[in-house]
C-alpha cells in the first residue's frame, strides 16, 4: 500500500527528473542554488540595497520609514546600473577580489588586515583530504556529482577530486566550484586581527640616533630586541654629477642599489619560507619554537624592514629623476603616481596660507597648527580628488587617494575619528567607486565559462 502522499512525490519526482534532463534546466538549478563554500559567505549576507544605506546613510539606524521615505531615499541613490556589460563585468571582478581575500586568509598569507573590511564576519577554512564534497564538473560529463578529496593545490586553488561516479575518474576542480557536504569550519576575522601584527607605517622600529655600531641588546627572550641592522646606517650613494652614456649618474647609481636591495629582499624571502615551512613542520608534532628560531627568525624580519625602508628612498629619488628625463604629464602620472599626493600638499598650503593671512574683519587669522594641519590636509585631498577626476589614472593612485585619508583619520582623536568617518569617509568611498568606474570599460575581462 502507498499512501497518497508517497504518490504524489513519487509524481512530482519523475517531472523535477524529465525537466533537469534539459540542459538549460539543469544549469538553471546550478545557477540558482549551487554555492560553493568560498561563496557561500559572499551571496548569504545583506543585499546590495542594504549595503548601499549602511555606506550613504551610517546614521541611519530604524528601516521603519514611510513610503516617501524609501522613495526618496532610492532617489538618491540613484538609479542601478544593472544587466549591462559594464555591469557584469565589474561585479565579476569585484566577486574575484572577494575570492582572492578569502584564500589568503585560508592560507595564512594576509598582511594588511585593514584590506578585508569588504568580507564578512566569518570565512570558511580550506577543505582537507578526504573530505566528501559536490563538485561542478565541465568534462567528460557536465553536471554535480559527489566524491571526495584527494588532494589540495593551493598554488592554482583546485581541488584534486575522486568521483563516486564510475567512469568519471579524478579531475581538478576550481574552489569556487566545490561545496562541502557538511557544514564547513569558518574562521573569524576577529581572530586573525587579534593574532595580527600590524606593520608601522611610516614610523621605523628603531630609533635614528643611534650608533652604527651599538651593540645588540642581550635580551634572550625578546627576538625583537636582538636585531642590529636596523641600527646600521643606510647606504647612502654618492652620485656624482654627469651623464654616462645620455643617462644622469645618479639615476644609474640608483638602479644598481635598488636591483641589490630587491636580490637582498628576495634571500629574505626565501628564508622566512624555509623557517615558515620548518615552523608548520614542529607545530604539526606539537614541539615548541626554540629561542634561537625565534630570534633568527625574527631578526630576518627586521632585515626586511630595513629593506623595504632604503628601497622607498632610492624609489623615490629614481622618480624624481624621471621628471627631469620626461616632463610630460602622461609619462610622469605613470611613472610617479605618489608625486601627486606631495603636489598637492604642496598647493594646499599656499592656498590655505593665502587665504589665512588675510585680516578678517569679525576674527584674526587661525594660528592653532593642528587646526591648520587638519585644513591643509582636508584641503590637499580635495586638490587630489580633482586631479585624478580630471585626468586618466592608474589603480596604484588610488590606493594612494585612500592611504591619504586614512593618514589624515590617524592624525584625530578618537571622538573626532568617528565624525571624520561619517562625514568624510563615507563620501570618499563613493567618490573612489565613481573614479573606478571611469575606466572600467577598459577593462578587459574574459569569459568565466562555456555557459
């Protein structure tokens, strides 16, 4: 006996079956509701409605409006840009971005965790082997089959998959196309923040009166404290005046700095690797760091730094060659981009020193210079802002557009470090979208499938 329920789903069954039986029926069932776990995270938060009055509208706090509320909120928004070419193209590579920020988080490779504010609370870990898993599979047969893990390749991020299926074999699948069968293992990004280590921006670990030739601290504990190239000085060329085959002596003096220094940062590297590598090793067997690895390891880091610290410097002075070489303005925003933040600093203070020394009638000139610091600062941004708008930029402006604004935000209390970032950061990060925008349509991205 079969109940009429049992029936009914036994009919419903062989329909759902002849219609996934439909090529286009079937990518349909995969488009809408296969997620793999790497996007998972990505497509189950708020919606793009929700974002957008978090971003304009931070004040914001009820979503109880009216009906002229939400129609005059949507109108100034204004009106989304959707089922473009235009479109699709800069969600797809917006989409990549999130992707490629998730697997350094897997992998353990972030190193500036102020980049992955954009991702949510919680990711998911990396698959390990044996794992069962539903996989999207293009070749011999397309459709979602199960199977299970054999193998991890983190350098093209697949996955080597053996099917259950009999005669589909093992095949490397993309992480974007695999979804655990369980409920994966996240991992928070309170977490990595907590265990974080930031790098100093702009202020070096050492102090630059110290002599060249001071001693390392005998503290056996702290591996910080036992680095002594910090403390050397820096090369320092000495560039002679004139040119050597049409080039300026100095720029070629600096070009063989720089191609040792980065030989230098690339040993470096190697290193940390090999010591990374040795580390997972001992904390796979649960056996402590010794203090000598500690202490090496981390005196390779502040090797590092020191790296990093010369290669700005000679960076900078080959740039300022370069204007000399080619003024023109199309060669010098390519090759300097970071000569427009100074530019503009530059110009801000003439304008602000102009305008303060003017005798005002009600009121004196401004004489407090934190006050006139924060002027010439807000000032400089908007001069950078209209130079970027007005002319074609590169990518690397403006990430430098957004370290400006957070250089000035770091300068603030934290009472006014709040209103800066409702008043002014908000907007800034809507006027770098529209600047993104401007040459998206260059971009030239390829097609994700077959499909």
């Amino acid at each position: 006996m079969h109940s009429p329920d049992r029936r009914i789903g036994q009919k419903i069954g062989m329909r759902l079956r002849n219609l996934l039986k439909l090529p286009k029926a079937h990518k349909w069932v995969c488009y809408e509701w296969f997620y793999s776990n790497i996007d998972h995270c990505l497509f189950s938060g708020e919606n793009d409605f929700q974002i957008c009055l978090r971003e304009s509208f931070p004040e914001l706090k009820t979503r109880e409006l009216t009906r002229a509320e939400w129609r005059k909120i949507r109108r100034m928004m204004g009106k989304p840009r959707r089922c473009s070419q235009a479109f699709f193209n800069e969600e797809r590579l917006e989409l990549e971005k999130k992707r490629k920020k998730i697997r350094a988080l897997q992998q353990r490779k972030a190193t500036d965790l102020t980049t992955f504010k954009d991702l949510p609370s919680e990711v998911p870990t990396q698959l390990v082997i044996g794992t069962k898993v539903t996989a999207r599979l293009r070749k011999p047969s397309d459709g979602l089959y199960t199977g299970s893990i054999d193998a991890v390749d983190p350098s093209n991020n697949t996955y080597r998959i053996t099917f259950e299926r009999f005669g589909l074999g093992t095949h490397s699948v993309p992480d974007y196309e695999v979804l655990s069968n369980e409920s994966p293992e996240t991992l928070s990004i309170l977490s990595f923040q907590s265990k974080f280590r930031p790098r100093l921006n702009g202020f070096p670990p050492y102090s630059s009166d110290k002599n060249p030739n001071y001693k390392t601290l005998p503290f056996s504990r702290d591996p910080l404290l036992s680095g002594s190239i910090v403390n050397s000085p820096m090369l320092i060329p000495t560039a002679k005046e004139g040119k050597l085959g049409q080039f300026p002596v100095k720029l070629l003096e600096n070009m063989v700095l720089v191609t040792k220094i980065l030989n230098a940062k690339k040993t470096c590297v190697q290193q940390l690797k090999t010591m990374n590598s040795e580390a997972e090793k001992l904390n796979s067997f649960d056996e402590t760091l010794s203090d000598n690895f500690e202490r090496k390891y981390a005196h390779i880091l502040l090797d590092l730094e020191k790296l990093n610290s010369d290669l700005q410097v000679y960076l900078d002075e080959m740039q300022a060659c370069c204007q000399e070489i080619a003024p023109e303005a199309s060669v010098a925003a390519m090759l300097t981009p970071s000569l427009l933040r100074e530019k503009c600093k530059e110009e801000a203070k003439e304008i602000v020193a102009r305008h303060n020394s003017v005798n005002m009638t009600d009121k004196g000139p401004c004489r407090n210079p934190r006050v006139l610091d924060l002027i010439n600062d807000l000032t400089a941004l908007m001069l950078q802002i209209k130079n970027l708008a007005d002319n074609d930029h590169s990518p690397y402006e403006l990430q430098v557009l957004e370290g400006t604004v957070q250089n000035i935000k770091k300068k603030l209390s934290p009472a006014n470090q709040q209103v800066f970032q409702n008043c002014v950061e908000v907007h800034m990060k809507q006027i770098e979208m529209g600047l993104t925008n401007i040459n998206l349509d260059k971009l030239v991205i390829g097609p994700l499938g077959n499909d």
